[in-house]
C-alpha cells in the first residue's frame, strides 16, 4: 500500500510542477508581448540570445510623423503605398495617436520586415 501512495503522490508532483513550468512560460511570454506592445521595445532575436533595445533611440530629423503625415506622404513610404497609408490614416483616426512607431506593426499589412524597412524613416512624435 505504501508503494501506491509514493507513485501516486510522486505522480501528481510532476504533473503539478509541469503545469507550474508551462504556467511560467506562458507569464513570460504574455508579460514580454505586454512590454513590446506598452513601451514600444524592440527585440532581435540572434542566434540563440536575444538583444533588447531598452529605451527607442531618437529619430533623426526628417523622419515622416506617424500621428501627423497625410495619406501621400505615407504612402511614398517604401513597402506602404496607397491601401496601407489609407489603413495608417483609419488607424489614427479610430484608435489614435501612435506612441511609439513599433506600433504601426498593429495595422494588417506591416509586419516586422516592413517596419524594418521604415524605422529609421518614422517616428510617433
């Protein structure tokens, strides 16, 4: 009798501590999401390690204004044209203001490759 009370005891403790570990991970992942998304914080990943960019550098002067370009100005934007300048614009205008330019990646047509491609030409000002 006492060897069934060790398996099941033992049992249930790796089946709780399993649930703790994916419970962490999924903390992790949701509290690193919610970071990205509230401060604007760039994350690369290389290799296996990951590079954080704590504070957005300041935009170098001549960058087009996310919260004040018009819809032609965006869309000369490389990667934008004119139905993603339109999207832009209906973001602004439902949403608001941008407050950081990473948050451009929230339109449905800008992912990572294109903002890539504008960061150093945007910024939320």
């Amino acid at each position: 009798m006492q060897r069934g009370k060790t398996a099941w005891i033992l049992k249930h403790f790796c089946l709780i501590a399993m649930v703790a570990v994916l419970c962490l991970g999924i903390g992790l992942f949701l509290g690193r999401m919610l970071l990205r998304q509230r401060t604007g914080i760039l994350a690369a990943e290389v290799g296996r390690s990951s590079i954080v960019e704590l504070t957005p550098s300041p935009a170098p002067t001549g960058c087009l204004n996310l919260n004040t370009a018009s819809e032609k100005e965006l869309a000369e934007l490389p990667g934008i044209g004119p139905v993603l300048a339109e999207r832009i614009v209906e973001y602004r205008r439902t949403i608001g203001r941008f407050r950081y330019p990473y948050e451009i990646t929230d339109i449905s047509g800008i992912d990572e490759k294109i903002y890539s491609a504008l960061r150093d030409r945007i910024t939320a000002d």
